[in-house]
C-alpha cells in the first residue's frame, strides 16, 4: 500500500519568502492597476522603456511598503527636491473661456488680456486707442500664402525645408494691404510679416465704415497674439489681410505657418483661438511661435 505523503514543512526562512512573493505580486499588480496611465506614457515616451516602467513599478512597492520613516529618509538621500511645476497655460485659460465658441464678455476679456500678458511678458488688450475687432475669441481657419511682390511664386516663395507648406498653394490676389514690397526690395522683415499672417474681418470692426482710412492704417501689420486654449500653443501675428467672408463660419484665417505653429495644420484645419493686440509701438517683440513664461 502507497504511503500518503505528508506536506513538507517549511522552513521560516522558506515561509517568509513565499508570503512575501505573494504580497509582491499582488501589490504589482495593483500598482500597475492604479498607475496604468502614467507607466504606460512611461513605456511610450521614455528610451529603454521596459527597464524605466518595472523601476518606476518598484519604486512605488518600496515606498508604500517600507515603514515612512525609513522611506522618508531613503529618498531625502537618493532624490534632490522636486521644484514645483508651473500650471500649464490652457489650464489657466480653462476658467474664463465659455463652452460654446462665442465673444467674450468684458469681464473674461480683461482677465484673459492680463493672464496672457503676465504669462507671454507683454502688453496684452483687447483694443488700442479704441479700436478693436468685433469679437477676440472664435474659429480660425487655414488661408493660403500671399504674393509678396510682383511675381512671386510658390516656387520663389518658400525657403528650403519648407516644403511641407507647399501644398497650401498661394492666393490669386494679394492681400489687403496689397503686396509687401517690391521684387527689388523684399526684406527680411516682410518675408516675416507674410509668414505670419492673419486675416481679420476689419471691416467689421465699429465705426470702420465711418472711419474707414484711419482704421485701415491702424490695421495694417498691427500685431496680435493668437493662442490655441486648448493647447497652449501660441504666436505672435500680425494683420496682412481682411477676411474671412461670414458666410464661411469662421472669424478669422492664419498662414498655413500660423496654423501649423497652433498645432491645427491637419484635419479640418480650423479650431478656437484667443486673439488678443499685442501693444508694441517701438515693435521689438518678433513675429512667431512663442512660450509662456514659467511662473
């Protein structure tokens, strides 16, 4: 007759190791659970990911695992204090912006014009000596690149390595303004100004029917921050053209580099901007993308 085998008995060492495996694995498993986000832009984002997410899985065991004192000290030893991090741009902006794409009250306007201001290291407003546009909140979408001088094509037009903004093609008229010089006198500063262009319905403004010369001098090149809320993504623009038509639903149009710089050059290429003056009566602040300024 076959002797039934009794269990082996374990060693405390043996037991230890058993109980605490299971506890590994179980607190790995919920780690990986709570922090699936987060280790997965780990493992995407970060080179030699796989090592990187099981150093972050471990580290988190170890810190909820080890008694806080002994924790607390761990890391006061191994990691410099973290400074903190600035609050992103489009999460301030969050508060004041309405749900639906519509102009701004004065209130959300004047807030907005100061948070932009601190934020981008310049004098930001709504309007200039009174003048303004007819609402600094709406849709912006993609426009085509403008004849600078007479002659200009799309093979003249771009520099090398920016082919990518061929394919937006070039507008059969100029723009509002008419061309930014002459094919003799094309200057740094007006290859600048049509790249980064915005059309603006002018001609809705209040009083331009009235005051129609004084407003289009004021217009013209005038320079303005446009920001795309939901991204943060910003730069500085200024007024080479008037448009768009209201029939096409959008409040305003941006170079193809203006589009591509807001982060709204594929798809649809239309989105919600802020589009805010930009006070530089001695014009030293550049035309382009721009950052915040971290708090």
């Amino acid at each position: 007759m076959k002797k039934k085998r009794l269990p082996k008995q374990l060693s405390h060492y043996q037991f230890l190791v058993r109980e605490w495996t299971k506890k590994h694995q179980k607190a790995r498993r919920e780690l990986s659970k709570k922090h699936q986000e987060a280790l997965s832009w780990a493992a995407e984002k970060i080179p030699d990911r796989g090592k990187i997410a099981s150093s972050a899985i471990g580290a988190l065991m170890l810190s909820s695992t080890l008694p806080a004192a002994t924790a607390g000290a761990s890391q006061a030893l191994e990691q410099p204090p973290i400074a903190p991090q600035p609050v992103p741009i489009k999460i301030e902006l969050k508060a004041d912006i309405p749900q639906s794409v519509e102009p701004l009250t004065n209130d959300q306007e004047q807030k907005i014009a100061s948070l932009l201001g601190t934020r981008f290291g310049m004098s930001i407003k709504p309007g200039i000596d009174g003048k303004r546009l007819n609402r600094s909140y709406g849709l912006i979408g993609a426009e085509q690149h403008l004849m600078r001088y007479p002659g200009d094509t799309m093979d003249t037009h771009l520099a090398p390595g920016q082919e990518m903004f061929y394919e937006s093609g070039m507008a059969s008229g100029r723009g509002a303004w008419g061309y930014f010089a002459s094919v003799d006198g094309l200057t740094p500063k007006d290859i600048e100004r049509e790249k980064w262009y915005i059309a603006v319905p002018t001609f809705e403004s209040q009083d331009y029917a009235t005051r129609t010369k004084e407003y289009s001098d004021f217009f013209k090149y005038r320079k303005m921050l446009v920001v795309n809320p939901k991204t943060g993504q910003a730069v500085v623009t200024d007024i080479a053209d008037a448009g768009p038509a209201t029939f096409t639903g959008k409040h305003l149009g941006g170079s193809p580099e203006v589009m591509y710089a807001l982060g709204l050059a594929q798809g649809p290429r239309k989105g919600a901007v802020l589009y805010f003056f930009i006070d530089d009566p001695s014009d030293t602040i550049s035309l382009g993308p721009i950052k915040p300024k971290p708090l």
